[in-house]
C-alpha cells in the first residue's frame, strides 16, 4: 500500500521564519517527495505534534486541511492507476497522476521491470520449472544495476526510455573495473557478459507482457571468451578412484565427485537424486532419469558400474537420496585436498567432473557426441563441444582406419 508521511523541510526558512511542508510518498520500496506549497514555523510544527493536534490558529487549520486533501489526491490518483490494469504502477506515477502529468506515467522504471520479472521467474522455481541458481542470477544482475544507479548517477530509480549506449557501456565499465563484493574490486568480463545476458532476457520478457516497447540492451554484442574446459585424464581418475580416504569427509565428497564423472550430473542435480529417479531397461540395465534443474531438458543416463557402486555405497545410509548432501563451497574446498593428496595439479571443482564425463569418459571411448549431448541435458551440440575436447587418441584411431585404407 502507499505510505505518506508529511515532514518539514527544515534546510529552507523564508523571510517570515518559516519551513515548507513537503510529502515522502512510498511504493513496494520506492518513494518520492512533493512540494504541499504549504509553510509554518519550526516551532508549530512540533507544537502542534505535526498538526495532528487541536488547532486554534486559522493559518494552522488551513494547512492541515490542505495536506488532508493532498493526502486523499494521492489515494485518488492510485486508485485511478488501478483502473488503467497496468501491470507495473510506480510511485512516479501516482505522483505524476495527482499532479496531472498523465503524459509521464507510462515511463516504466528499470528496476521495477527488472523486479517484476523476478517475480515471475520465481513462481517457475517454486514450480520446479526452472533452477533457484537462474534466480539468484538475475537477482545479482537486478543489484548491481541497482548499486550503479545510486553510486554513480545518485538515482533510486531510472525510466527505462531513457537507457542509451552511454548508459549500457557506461554500466560494463562500472561492473569491470569498479564494482566490489567483499575484498574483490571488479567483475570478470565473461561474469559481466552473462550478467548482460540477464539484462537482455529480463527486458525481453517484460516486452512481452507489453510493459515496454524496447530492448535497451540489444546494443551490447560481446561474446564469451570460451577457456579450455579441465578434465581428468583417465590416469588421474583411476588415482582418484583407488586412493583410500581415512578422513570420513574426504571420502564421501570424492564419491560424490566421481559418481558425477560417471554420470554427467551437475550438484544441484546430482544431490536431489532419489531411489526414483531409478530403473531398469530390458536387459536388466540401471539407468538414471530425470529432468535437468538448470534446463529441464529430460535426461536419460546408463549407470556404470562406478557409480553403481558408489548408489550401494549409500544405499542404506541416505533414506530414499541416492547420494549424501554437501555445499557446494564444503565440496570445492575439500576436492583441494583431494587434488593435493592424489598428487593431482589440476584444480578441481565439482563441474570438473562434468567436463570428465563429457570428454574422458565417453568421447574418449567413442561415445557419439549426440548421445553425449543427450545425457548431459544440453539442447545444442554447441554446448557440448564446450564440455567435450577431442582428445588425441580419438585423432590417432580415426587417423589409423585413413592409415590402413591408403597402405
């Protein structure tokens, strides 16, 4: 609901010793001030209890009953914003509306899109539909815009008609050489590139639903800088898998780590795996199936005897979850260790063990990377040839049958 407040603006004194009384409006978050055109003595003001008190004085009287039917205009002129079904009414427009400059009211702020649709992206989350990983993301994407707005333009809010190519590049060099999360000072470029991504998707949604007409952030066409992807070599797997843990901790977090080299399953997928997502084909064969959380593209996995044995491992320790919970800050802390003691120099991470199925695991054995990409959830090779290297022994077998053909 709105919020009015009605305070003296102290900073001003006119020649009669006296203050003007403005209106602090707020809206979901936001607010604005308005000018009453009314003016009293300092003194009175706090007298009088902010004119809520008993009036004895005609000019004090006249105030309260102008700033009584301010108060009732604005509650007027939302109502009248409620009727026009507008999706996104902002603490501007209500403002704008009791003033009469109805011509303003269609300007939609930029965080206010952005919030809205969040919101809708949330209810997809809640439905399972989409990942609480893309939520956060765009709700980092929505705070660092916000912190642009107010640390270098001084603004809570900004009209989205009016966002230009200064603005956009503007706001890159801000988030590359200037914005701070924790210690950090500055975002990565291909960080800054996806955060531009959630700007471009979330406009574009907003679009849709007929809020804006534009996308401001259409001007922005950098790509991602694609890195090498780290996987484990099959050497350093098989020293991974044979070594003995006698820290507890260590050994459970390199069984869910290898369980995810032999079945391509993301954290958030991996640990929400139940008994259920289970069964037996035929011939008697475990599979895996279910829905990738971050894509939702259905995902059928053969369960090798690795990771099979790794399921009975936990059988009976973890209820109907087919592996046992870890974050996945506790998991990327003590792969270290795990690297350290195999004599591994490759840092590792829990998506390492994605790249590892993708590459060492089943091109490297001559898995098609349409089935590949299949299992791993993607919906475009392109994103598997991410995941996947050809690896040199694939070129030297290939290269072998073109050997035996010209001999």
């Amino acid at each position: 609901m709105i919020k009015q407040i009605f305070y003296l603006k102290s900073d001003k004194i006119n020649t009669f010793g006296e203050c003007p009384i403005f209106l602090k409006l707020s809206y979901k978050g936001n607010s604005t001030t308005l000018s009453t055109g009314k003016w009293i003595m300092k003194e009175r003001w706090k007298a009088t209890n902010k004119l809520k008190n008993s009036l004895r004085i005609d000019k004090e009287r006249n105030c309260k009953i102008a700033i009584d039917r301010i108060a009732e205009g604005i509650e007027m002129a939302y109502y009248e914003l409620l009727k026009t079904n507008k999706a996104i009414i902002s603490v501007v427009d209500i403002k704008n509306m009791f003033t009469g400059k109805t011509d303003k009211i269609n300007e939609v702020n930029i965080l206010e899109v952005f919030e809205f649709h969040n919101k809708h992206f949330e209810k997809k989350v809640n439905c399972g539909e989409k990942s609480k990983a893309s939520l956060q993301k765009y709700k980092r994407a929505t705070n660092l815009l916000s912190e642009y707005l107010l640390i270098k333009l001084r603004k809570k809010s900004f009209p989205i008609n009016e966002i230009n190519n200064q603005f956009v590049f503007n706001l890159e060099s801000y988030l590359k050489y200037e914005s701070s999360f924790g210690d950090k000072i500055g975002i990565g470029r291909n960080s800054v590139i996806k955060y531009f991504q959630c700007f471009k998707t979330m406009c574009k949604y907003t679009m849709k639903m007929g809020l804006t007409k534009h996308n401001p952030f259409l001007c922005y066409d950098e790509k991602l800088v694609i890195k090498d992807a780290i996987y484990l070599t099959q050497d350093e797997l098989e020293k991974i898998e044979k070594k003995e843990f006698y820290i507890k901790r260590l050994d459970k977090v390199r069984d869910i780590f290898l369980f995810s080299c032999y079945t391509s399953y993301a954290p958030i997928d991996a640990m929400s795996l139940t008994i259920n997502n289970l069964a037996k084909d035929n011939e008697g064969d475990l599979w895996i199936n279910t829905n990738r959380m971050k894509t939702n593209v259905k995902s059928e996995v053969p369960v090798l005897p690795s990771a099979e044995r790794i399921i009975e491992k936990y059988a009976s320790v973890n209820g109907d979850k087919l592996l046992p919970k870890m974050s996945n800050q506790k998991m990327n802390a003590y792969l270290k260790e795990i690297a350290d003691l195999c004599g591994i120099q490759k840092k590792l991470c829990h998506y390492v063990a994605r790249h590892t199925f993708a590459t060492t695991v089943t091109l490297g054995n001559g898995v098609d990377i349409e089935n590949v990409s299949k299992m791993m959830g993607h919906t475009r090779i392109a994103t598997t040839q991410h995941y996947a290297k050809v690896m040199a022994i694939n070129v030297k077998k290939d290269m072998d049958k073109l050997r035996s053909k010209y001999s």
